[in-house]
C-alpha cells in the first residue's frame, strides 16, 4: 500500500504536519508529533480506524483516495509458481518403524 496523506493534504492547501496535527486535535483526536511525523512523512505501519476516519473528514475524501493498492508488489510477495508446484509433487519417503509394535486389533 502507498500512503497518499502529503497529497491529499496540499489538495486542501495543507502544507504542514503542524497544520494538519492541530485539525485533528480540533476534531478531537490527539497525535503525538512522532506518529504525525510518521503519518506525515511515510508509510505508517498502523493506522487506527477512527483516526483515519477524522483525516477523512479533514480532507474531505475517502479511505481509498489516501491508501493506495500496489498489486505489483503482492505479486513479488507470492513464491514462484513453478517451484511451489514442484514442492508440492514431491512424494513423500514413508519409513517403517521398527522396535515396540502395536498389538493387533480384536476381531
């Protein structure tokens, strides 16, 4: 995911993490300056849903305008198909186990 927070902001003239930290604190949801420096300037890790919804509000879009897919880096993520498949089709070695040999069950 891309986060789009800087953009959003400067489409409604917000130009500073200042600006935007005392928005949220008039709409009532307190940021320290270390997570609005994170928010601000990054791709945070976390975002709480009730303050994503107050950045909503503020900036007068949706959740889906400031979080953005990357469908490319998800398809980096996943194995190379080919090798799971052969993982997968690998037969698999069964050993008899000697010694202490179960009872045999009653008829």
């Amino acid at each position: 995911m891309q986060w789009n927070l800087r953009m959003k902001a400067a489409e409604r003239g917000i130009w500073k993490s200042t600006e935007m930290r005392r928005l949220l604190a008039e709409s009532g949801v307190e940021i320290s300056a270390g997570k609005m420096s994170q928010l601000w300037t990054g791709t945070p890790n976390i975002v709480r849903l009730d303050e994503l919804d107050v950045i909503c509000s503020i900036l007068n879009c949706e959740p889906s305008d400031l979080l953005i897919r990357e469908p490319h880096k998800v398809h980096q993520r996943r194995p190379d198909q080919q090798q799971a498949a052969s993982a997968s089709v690998t037969p698999q070695i069964i050993t008899p186990r000697l010694g202490n040999r179960r009872s045999e069950p009653p008829l």
